[in-house]
C-alpha cells in the first residue's frame, strides 16, 4: 500500500476538470522535497493537458497548506548553505506559483482548513479563491522570521489592497474565513461539508466555455495588470479577434441560438 509520504501530491481527473490534492495532512501539508516535486511535476502535467480547462488546489485533512516546513532545516543547516546555492533553490521552487498564476486553465483553491504563510502564497497565486467557514488564514511569515516568498508580496497586494495587505504581512495575526471573504481575499465561503461541492459546480460551469477563450481570456486578465489602459486595449482587441475566428467560437454561437450544449473541440 502506498504511503502519504510516498504520495505527497495527488491528482484526479473527471473530465475536463482536474483537482489536485496536497497530501501531506499529518503535516499540515507543509512543504518538504518531495512535496515540491510532486506539486511542480502534476502542475506542469496539467497545464500542458489539453483535455484539462479547469484546475482545483485543495488540501487533505484538516489544513489546506501551513506553508513551509520549519522543522524540516535547522539554522545551522540553513547557515551553512551558500546564499546563491539558497536563492537557485528557492527560485526553483516557486515555479509552482507562476504556473497557477500563468498556465491557460482557470486555478481555484479550495481553502479548506488552516491556511498560512507560503500556503496562502499558493492560493494567492491561483485565479479564485473559495474557502471553507472553519478556514483559517495567516500570513505568517513575519513570526518565523522571513520576510514573505512564493510571491505574497505580488498577489497579496492586488488581492486585496496595499493597505490591508501591510496589516496582514506586518501583524502576522490569524484571521477567519469571514475575514478573508470582507477583504475580497476569497469569493465565497461555505460549510465545510458543502465547499468540494459547490467548487466543483463552480469548476464545471467555467469548464463548460471555449477553453481558447477561457485561456485568452486569463491571459488578458494577467496582462492587464501592469498594462497601460492602452496596452490592455491592444491586447485585448487581439485575443478577441483571434478568438473570434476558431471554431470553438463558431460552435459557442451556434449552440447559443439553437439552445443546445456547445461541443467544443479546443480549436
């Protein structure tokens, strides 16, 4: 039988939806080295999947990240490591951020339990954010030390405001579900035993549309936040033109006005 440790990161596919499982929940599903491979590995596989238009981060048992593993390296261990050999390894390591935030799928987090430091980085990084009511949110990083990675201080920021962004980061306090969902930090808040659910309506009617489109439409988005408005507009005439030729397109029409499911073919 396989063990979690062996199995840090799961993935299961149902159609065009893929939900990708942390499972390290004796840890909190803290990171370790085979965590990361594992998360780094299953996000390239999905994002170069066709079939896939929709991808779901949610963890197993009761958190959904804590972030790193303190326990995993000593100071002594740390300081013994060379600074760039330290920042290669790192820079290596947040690739799993810039793909939930780049790769041409729609990325949700399912926050269902404790969510904190670089774990709240990976929920961050992804499209939308739902969380269950017994979630619980921290920052973190400043009350081990560390000054924030795995791009809190990008996403934070845009999420949720510079102001309120600085409290969280500078007070490293824990704050609730309801909390998350006042600040605009996650959409929606359910109970526990709702929140799979009620994401994976949300996963099917956006798995539903044009995957071109899905995509063009995320790499506008992306785009437009450090465009000019000029620069947006140009981008965004493009991708709607470029759109408006592909047959998916066409079908998305069609099925429209004969009020029927559109069959699309990613073309």
């Amino acid at each position: 039988m396989t063990s979690v440790e062996t199995t840090p990161v799961l993935l299961d596919v149902d159609g065009a939806i893929a939900t990708v499982t942390l499972n390290r929940p004796e840890k909190l599903n803290t990171f370790s080295e085979p965590f990361m491979d594992g998360l780094l590995a299953t996000l390239e596989e999905v994002s170069g999947r066709d079939d896939i238009r929709v991808v779901i981060l949610t963890g197993a048992g009761r958190a959904f990240s804590a972030g790193g593993d303190l326990g995993s390296i000593s100071g002594s261990e740390k300081a013994v490591i060379p600074v760039p050999t330290a920042i290669n390894k790192l820079r290596a390591r947040v690739r799993v951020v810039q793909m939930l935030h780049d790769m041409p799928k729609v990325t949700i987090a399912a926050i269902n339990g404790a969510c904190a430091g670089a774990g709240l980085s990976l929920a961050a990084a992804c499209d939308i954010r739902y969380a269950s009511s017994k979630a619980a949110f921290n920052t973190a990083f400043l009350t081990a030390g560390l000054s924030g990675d795995f791009g809190i201080s990008w996403t934070l920021q845009r999420l949720v405001g510079p102001s309120v962004a600085r409290e969280l980061m500078f007070t490293a306090e824990k704050f609730t579900a309801a909390r998350a969902l006042e600040v605009g930090l996650v959409s929606d808040v359910r109970e526990p035993e709702e929140l799979m659910s009620y994401v994976a309506s949300r996963a099917a009617l956006m798995a539903s549309r044009a995957p071109l489109t899905l995509a063009a439409m995320k790499g506008c988005l992306n785009g437009a936040q450090n465009e000019s408005f000029a620069t947006a507009l140009d981008n965004e005439i493009a991708a709607h033109v470029k759109v408006g030729r592909t047959e998916d397109c066409l079908e998305a029409a069609s099925a429209f006005l004969e009020k029927r499911a559109p069959v699309f073919k990613n073309r």
